[in-house]
C-alpha cells in the first residue's frame, strides 16, 4: 500500500474517529538531542478537553482545532508539557520536560507523531502484503509496511540473504535483508509478541550455499586445510518430492540429495531506546537472526516487545539448515511466508522462546558459547518458573533429567544455544494459562 493511500485511509479514519469520540492511538517519536524515543500516546476528546495515557501514565489537557496541548507528570520524574497540531493522520509539535526536583533547569523537544488506523470491526483479518523493499536494520526507525492486529494472518515473502528473490532479480542489499517491519495493534514494551508460522514454503527451484566451515566448527589443523574453501555451491529444489540436490554435483556428491525443511533465520523486533539500529546478521533478546532450525511451519515464536506495535521483521530463509548452520550458509532461496500474530500483555520474556509441536526451547544468544548456555538455560528456568510456577529447586530437577542442548548457530558474531525440553516430560505439571 503507498503512502498516499495510507493517509486517506487515515484521513478517513481520524475524521470517523473525531466525530464519533473514539479513542485514538499515536505513535509519537520525541527527538532527544538527536535520538528519537517512541511511545504511544491514548487520547479521548470529550468536546474541548482531552484525557487519556501516554505510555501508560495519566494526561489531561485541551484541544481547540487541529491544536492539542496536554500534559503528563510520572511519579518521581519531570511533568512533560505538550503543544501539538494535527493534520489528519499525523501530528508535530513541541514538548517540555520539567524536572520535579528542579523546575528551573527544564529542556524542550520537537517530536512528530502517526496515527495508528482503528482496529476494523469484525473478526480477524487475512491480509496479503507484497513488499516493495527490504530492510537491512531492525530498527525502530522505519515506517512499518503494514498495520496489523492480535488474531490477524499475514502472508507475505522474502528475498534470500543476498537480497535476490523468486524470479532471480536482486532487489536488496546482501546480508539478510528482511521484509517489514509489521506494526502490532496494542502491543505495548513490556508485553510479549506471538508469532505463528503457518505457512513456509520455497518460491523458487535454486537455493545457495558455501562449501566451508565457520572457524568456530573445525580445530588448527583442519581450518588451515579449509582456507581455500568457502566457493558459492548453487542447489536444485525439487519442490514436489520437496528435496535438495547440488546443481552440479562433485563425483563424490553424484547421488547426494536431502529433504527440505523450510526454517525462517530472521525474525526480530526492534531493539529498545537505547540502542541503534541492528544489522540484521545480529541476534539478541530481541530475536534477529537467530537460524534456529527448529523455526519451522507450524512452530510459534515469542519475542519481548520493546517498542510500540512490536516492529516485526522476518527473512533470511532456508529451505534446509544444519544444527549450528556451519558452512555460513545454509540452503539460501526466496521464501512465500504465512504467520499469525497474538499478544499477551504485560509478561515479555528476557530470551526468545520456541515452541513447536513436541518440544520448547529457550535460546541463548552471546559472544561465546559458554554465555549462550548461560542464556538458555536461565530462560528455560525464567519460563518454567513462570508457566508452572516451580520453585528454583523444583526447576533443576526437571532441567536435570529432561533439557536437550541444541547448537542453533555458530556462524554469526554472537552463537545460538537452544535449551530444549520435550512437552511429554511435563504432562504431569499443570501450566498457568495465558492472559
């Protein structure tokens, strides 16, 4: 959808909104000393007053026009000061920040603001989004390409890691590009993003690989014998037996075919305030590129919410991957991808979490292996403190005598360790339902 049907859509919307007295939700980005802090603002006219909530805490103030001025005080920190003008779906102004303790040392912020369109009556929704560029960021600073609610399906695509999709056009720059970012109605920081993956499938007959290993995989010896590895490998799919073969196999390789098993690499939402923009060859709590095999159709991901609507990236897909995705590359192809999002609100994980049909598995994300053990395994404790609500002793027997270590990837700047535990081990356990 272009910008400019976006805005009648909002103009619409907002003036639906204005004459009905609907509450109306904004992204609003404040420029602090060149760095932008997003939050959702809540606003509820009722003629010429406005209240409502501004990433939570209480405001109140007026409206005459398209001016708004309100304000917002946070127990213990500065009343914020707003003057703003609407124009249909977007917003700009100005906001002074006062100190409680010091109401002579104030500072003043432009900021700028979009409205998020209304969430649509009815059930939820199936929308089908063709992307018409790719980031190589997982930022909170782009645009999000579409806005989608709790409940809502999604199927879109993705270019290979070297940005080149279904028909062989590079269309992005090299290095994982993703398609999005997807902004989640009322998802909030603090909450906790779910991501269903419905549906996985290549969009074209070639994948790419390498023929080397990460130095992480292979000792002294062996990785001077490799140093003249590292040649692009190009693969045949044969979507209808859904297997892989090299294009042109080496004689040792002449009758070498693997079944394909479709896995996402990328997925991620943005990073908190606070941190720049993140290459999307980067992993952390946030998610990111992860290559985490088990990633699959029919698996569910749950990420932390660190910025308003969540900011959902995905890509980097592989029509097969390795444990630990040692050769750099796994089966590198385009991909047709179908998810589904929900929400929980006010519980968001410290790492993400996997979940597929027999197993879930936290994963650790560090510099080292050492620490990403450390990651998954105080994940895999976090959640089985928080779904079953064990004590800490209680948490190492079960870890003790179920957890399955896997290797998600050992071929970026940070490693992968999923902490697995297999679903049967705790029939016996009774798990607190989400809210």
């Amino acid at each position: 959808m272009t910008l400019s049907q976006w805005a009648v859509i909002a103009l619409l919307a907002w003036a639906h909104a204005a004459e009905a007295g609907d509450r109306e939700t904004w992204v609003i980005a404040v420029d602090l000393w060149g760095n932008r802090s997003y939050e959702t603002l809540e606003l509820e006219r009722d003629a010429a007053t406005l209240a409502g909530t501004l990433d939570g805490a209480p405001l109140e103030g007026k409206s005459a026009g398209r001016a708004l001025h309100f304000s917002v005080a946070t127990r213990g920190g500065p009343r914020r000061a707003f003057d703003a003008e609407t124009l249909a779906d977007t917003m700009r102004g100005k906001v002074t920040s006062t100190p409680a303790a010091d109401a002579r040392h104030g500072s003043v912020h432009a900021f700028t603001g979009w409205r998020v369109p209304p969430r649509p009556d009815g059930p939820p929704r199936r929308h089908e989004y063709v992307p018409t560029d790719y980031s190589n960021t997982f930022s909170a600073d782009r645009r999000p390409v579409l806005v989608v609610w709790p409940g809502d399906t999604v199927m879109t695509t993705t270019v290979d890691s070297g940005g080149v999709d279904e028909h062989g056009d590079t269309r992005a720059l090299y290095g994982n590009p993703q398609t999005g970012p997807f902004f989640v109605g009322s998802a909030i920081p603090g909450d906790t993003l779910i991501v269903h993956i419905t549906r996985l499938e290549p969009n074209r007959d070639s994948a790419d690989s390498l023929d080397g290993f990460v130095g992480r995989a292979l000792n002294t010896s062996l990785a001077v014998q490799a140093t003249e590895l590292g040649k692009l490998v190009r693969w045949t799919l044969d979507r209808t037996s859904a297997t892989a073969r090299p294009a042109s196999p080496s004689p040792g390789l002449r009758d070498f075919s693997v079944p394909l098993r479709p896995m996402l690499g990328g997925l991620g939402v943005a990073p908190p305030f606070g941190f720049p923009p993140l290459s999307t060859g980067d992993t952390g709590r946030f998610g990111g590129n992860m290559d985490f095999n088990e990633i699959t159709e029919g698996s569910t991901v749950y990420l932390p919410v660190r910025q308003p609507g969540a900011l959902l990236y995905l890509g980097d897909a592989h029509a097969l991957q390795g444990d630990g995705e040692t050769s750099q590359f796994a089966l590198e192809t385009s991909m047709r991808v179908e998810f589904r999002v929900d929400v929980v609100h006010g519980r968001a994980p410290s790492t993400p979490r996997i979940e597929t049909a027999t197993h879930f598995a936290a994963l650790g994300q560090a510099g080292s292996l050492e620490d990403a053990l450390r990651g998954a395994t105080s994940g895999l404790i976090e959640w089985l403190q928080e779904e079953y609500h064990l004590e800490l002793s209680e948490c190492a027997q079960v870890i003790g005598t179920s957890v399955e270590y896997r290797v998600a990837t050992l071929a970026g700047r940070n490693v992968g360790i999923a902490a697995r535990l297999e679903k049967s081990r705790l029939s016996g356990l009774h798990r607190i339902a989400r809210r």
